[in-house]
C-alpha cells in the first residue's frame, strides 16, 4: 500500500488536448509535489505545494499547473498536450514542504500517452 | 545546470555478489543525498539518505552509501545481493538551501538484474 494515491493509473490523449491527473496525500501528509518520468529517465520534479499555494517550481511551462484542495488533495493540469508529455506522473506527499526529516512519499504514478 | 549522473544503467549480476553503483552530482554546495529504489510494480520507496553527520549511511535492506564530498560522490553498496534486489536504483540530490525532501533532483536511474 502505497499511502499516496493517484488517479488515473493510465490516460490516452490526443495532441493539443487538456488533461487533469489526481493526488490523494498519504494519512498526516501535507504536501504534495509532482514529478514528470519520461522513459528511461529519472522523474523530474514539476511543482510543490504547500497550504494551497505552488511554493517551488521547476523547469516546466506555463502549460503545467496545479492546485491544492483544502483537504490536501492536489491537481495537475496540463494544457495543450504535446507528443513530449507522454510520461509516467509521479506524485509524493510529505510533511511540512518535506523540510527536515519528512521523506517522500511517492504514488504508482499515472502513465500518460499522448497520441 | 545542477544534474545527477548515474554511470551505469543496466548492471547483471549473479546472486551473492556484491554491488557497487555510481553516482554523482554536480552542485558544490551542501546537499542532501538520497538513493530510492522501485521493485517491479511498486512505487519508489527510500532506500537510504544523507543529510549530515558520518559520511557512510546505512539504509534498509543491507544497503549502505558513501558521502564524499571532494568527489562529488554517493555511491550505493551491498556485499552480497539476492534476487529480491532486483528493481531500479535512483539516486537524488536536494541542493536546495532548505534541505530536506523539498526539491529532488534524480539520476536517470539503474535498472539492476540479479540471477538466482
């Protein structure tokens, strides 16, 4: 039991389409970051957030976007869909923007194919 | 550009071997360490990590990693590996001022095959 639960576990879509992936925190958690894993790559990390707020960012386009729900639940969005997003999306949930000693917590992942 | 460099991708070895994987990053400031592994079908699980203190850590499963600093270096050991490592090896680093979990960057994995 992974702890963190993410939503679909597998999406096609079609260039120049919207997609919405989901993220249940593991029990306690409070933040939640995503991370992209192209294939045969190392996941790459998109956004965190914290208090409802995107805290860090990384080296993504306007494209890529989220939101935290008060519960802790967290959202990615990506708009206008290119082949290059076809990945696996990797959510992790920790403690307090996982300062300190909270590890990540990462879920199976959604596996993304854009057609 | 900060990065991690993982220097083998696939790795084959027979049971009670011992195992040895490559990693190392590029920032010069002080980081936090990590080695995550991902079992066939499963999520990515800590394997172990470093934030300060002595330099070799020791995680779960007979695992240890040696810091060293002046080798920008995080190298993952076993001495005697079974079938059940079988999975994916990923090292990270945190190079943010922060520390923490908060910013992982990750190595583009090893994928290590051990036969019975």
């Amino acid at each position: 039991d992974a702890g963190v639960t993410q939503s679909p576990t597998h999406l096609i879509k079609t260039r120049g389409q919207q997609v919405t992936l989901r993220c249940s925190p593991k029990s306690g958690h409070d933040t939640v970051s995503w991370y992209q894993q192209a294939l045969g790559q190392g996941p790459q990390f998109i956004f965190q957030y914290y208090e409802e707020e995107e805290r860090q960012r990384g080296n993504f386009p306007d494209r890529f976007s989220g939101h935290q729900f008060p519960n802790y639940s967290s959202e990615l969005n990506v708009n206008a869909l290119l082949l290059g997003d076809s990945a696996l999306y990797l959510c992790a949930s920790s403690l307090g923007q996982g300062l300190g000693n909270s590890p990540l917590h990462f879920g199976n992942g959604t596996r993304l194919t854009v057609t | 550009a900060q990065s991690v460099s993982q220097h083998n991708h696939h790795v084959i070895l027979s049971e009670a071997a011992s195992l040895e994987l490559g990693c190392n990053y590029s920032y010069g400031g002080t980081v936090n360490l990590f080695w995550y592994v991902q079992y066939p079908g499963q999520h990515l699980q800590l394997l172990l990590k470093y934030f300060s203190g002595d330099p070799l850590v020791k995680g779960i499963k007979g695992f240890e990693a040696e810091f060293i600093k002046s080798k920008f270096s995080f190298n993952l050991r076993k001495p005697s590996v079974q079938w059940s490592d079988t999975a994916e090896y990923f090292c990270a680093v945190n190079p943010s001022l922060s520390g923490g979990y908060n910013k992982l960057i990750f190595g583009a994995g090893t994928r290590l095959a051990v036969h019975p």
